[in-house]
C-alpha cells in the first residue's frame, strides 16, 4: 500500500487565500480592470482546462472510493488532471463547481501531495491514513482557496454592493437578529441567482479578510441588527 | 490533433462546460469525457456528431472537419464519402492511387485544390 507523505505545510487562511487566488486569477488574465462583477461565479472548470489541468468526468468516483472528486498525476500526460463524479457532477450543479474548485486548490498549494495520487486508492489512502487533524488543515486550506476562485472577494464585493442596493427593502423587511442571520438571508437569495449552493454563498459573504465586507456593506447601507435595536425603535437605517 | 482534442478545443473556446455539452446534446457526460480524452473512439453515428456539432454551434467547414477527422479515427471513410464510392466506379482505383503515392496533408490539400479548380 502506498504512504502518501506529507510535507510541511504553510499556514494558508483566508486573507493569505485571498491573495493566492487572486494572484492567480489575474496571471492567467481574469480580474482585470473593468472585470465583470456580474459573471460570477468563476467558471472554474473553464479556468481549469485553460491553465492545463483539465476536468474529466467518472462514473461510480464516489461510490467506488467514497470521493466526489480528485486532483490525480496523470504521468502519461505528464500533468495534473481533475477527476470528478458524474451523479455529483450532473445532479448537483450547485455544489460540483466548489468540488472543481477545491481540487483546483489543492493542485495550486499542495502540489508536492497530489503529484503522489496516481490512482482513485491513492486518494482514499490519503483521506484514511492521514492523521485528522493534518487532513482537516489540507482540506480547509482548499476550501479558502476554493472559495476565493468561485467568489473572488475583488468581485464579490461589487457584486455584494450592488445586490445589497437593490434589495434593501427585503433586507430590512427581514428583521435579521444578527450578523449570521443576514448573511443566511443574503445566501439563499444570491444562491438561487448564481446557482451555487446557500452553503457556499454564506461561506463567501461570511469570509474574515482584510476588509470585513458584510461589516462595511452594512455600515454604508444603515443596516441594523435586531439585537442591537432597542425596543420600540424602527430596525430601518 | 484528433477527434476528441478537437473537441475539447472547441467546447472550451466557447466557454462551454462537460455539463453543457451534454445538456444540450443529451449524450452521456461520462462518454463525452471518454472521447476527449481520447481512450474511446469517437462516435460513429452520423446523428451523434451532428448533435455535438450543432451544441457547439461550429460553422459549415468546421462541422465537416470533425465529422472527417471522427471518420479518420474510427479508421472509416466518412459516411458522404462512403455514399459516393459506391456509386462511382472509379473510386477506389484513384483512392489507391493517391494512398500508394504517402503523401503529406499538405500535398493532399494541394491535389484537392487542383481537383476543385479544374473541375
């Protein structure tokens, strides 16, 4: 059986994730001045192909290797290829992108790991025989990076701004209690328009950077939370 | 560059996903990705790579590259081809003679520009 050996790994949250995503994003010529904030999400499949790390579609993935997708060595071709499951891929549209998305992540920052699967049981050995703990940083160090190439925060915010406008009244006839709470509002609603999953949306809306973007949206729209209304007094900015 | 590298060059020039494609051709995603990446032939019914063809919306030249460049691999004639050889005697006899004379694409395409010029 094969040891996948795994080598120090960086610490990558979210802001450091930003801005890897975002310096790959515009190396291969997205995010460039005037982008378009209303094309989101990123169609990472697309970028994946173009930066030659293309998506190839398999049956039974998942219920062969208990895996929705994979970043794999093709060493015939000499490149690092996408695998994903054909029944996630075809039947959840909302959520297959952020799987796209995720093993594109891993074969930016975790290279010197995925060069080492070479089959479906090399993926499986690497989900059951790594220590939890080091399994749990793999994983959320992707999903930033993910989260980040779908949703770039550069564009999100635009796109956040924008939507904010012009659904400010539903905002306020929401009465959201707190932060969480608007973010949950705002992700249902901007899920079903870009058609990613609530899960995703509420993870990008909901991201610590730099720049807390929930935070300054709802500043510069007067937003109040129903917690920090007093009693008797109107929850509109 | 063979039927299935063709393919996906054009599907994603057109920003076009595995899901697209076939939503709109209704054919097996799995089979599409098979035949781009070329561990399966590509289709041999005539059907079939008109539906790829018409999804990828290629114009009149391009839909009948691919449709020739599917026939090459499959190792047929394509199938208008086909059609005209069992009518017209001669043909095998110039196809022989063209096939014994090994000549590049280049040198084809000069003989059927000629063919098309002088006749």
């Amino acid at each position: 059986m094969k040891d996948i050996k795994i080598p120090f790994l960086p610490r990558i949250e979210e802001e450091p994730a930003r801005k890897i995503a975002e310096a790959f994003l515009k190396r291969n010529g997205y995010l460039q001045e005037g982008a378009n904030f209303m094309r989101l999400p990123i169609n990472v499949e697309i970028l994946a192909h173009r930066v030659g790390h293309p998506v190839e579609v398999f049956d039974d993935l998942q219920s062969k290797f208990d895996c929705k997708g994979t970043a794999y060595n093709n060493k015939e071709r000499k490149r690092l290829e996408i695998y994903i499951d054909s029944d996630h891929y075809m039947n959840q549209a909302n959520s297959a992108p952020f799987t796209i998305a995720e093993e594109l992540a891993h074969i930016m920052i975790h290279s010197s790991i995925f060069t080492q699967i070479e089959t479906p049981e090399d993926r499986a050995q690497l989900e059951t025989n790594t220590r939890e703990s080091t399994r749990r940083v793999i994983e959320k160090q992707a999903k930033c990076v993910a989260s980040e190439l779908l949703l770039p925060s550069i564009l999100f915010h635009q796109y956040l701004t924008a939507w904010m406008q012009k659904n400010l009244k539903s905002i306020l006839d929401d009465r959201p209690n707190d932060e969480d709470d608007l973010a949950t509002f705002m992700a249902r609603k901007i899920a079903a328009e870009i058609g990613l999953s609530e899960m995703i949306v509420k993870r990008a809306i909901l991201r610590k950077l730099d720049t807390n973007i929930l935070g300054d949206l709802t500043a510069r729209f007067g937003i109040k939370y129903i917690k920090d209304v007093p009693r008797n007094a109107s929850i509109s900015g | 560059m063979g039927y299935g590298e063709m393919l996906r060059s054009k599907r994603i020039e057109r920003e076009m996903t595995l899901r697209d494609l076939s939503s709109r051709t209704d054919i097996d995603v799995a089979y599409i990705s098979r035949v781009e990446r070329e561990t399966i032939n590509p289709p041999q019914d005539e059907e079939l790579l008109e539906a790829i063809n018409g999804a990828l919306n290629l114009p009149g030249q391009q839909s009948q590259e691919m449709k020739d460049q599917a026939a090459v691999d499959n190792r047929r004639f394509p199938a208008d081809v086909a059609r005209n050889m069992a009518k017209t005697a001669g043909f095998p006899l110039f196809l022989r003679t063209v096939s014994n004379k090994n000549l590049t694409p280049e040198k084809l395409k000069e003989l059927s520009d000629f063919i098309n010029e002088r006749y």
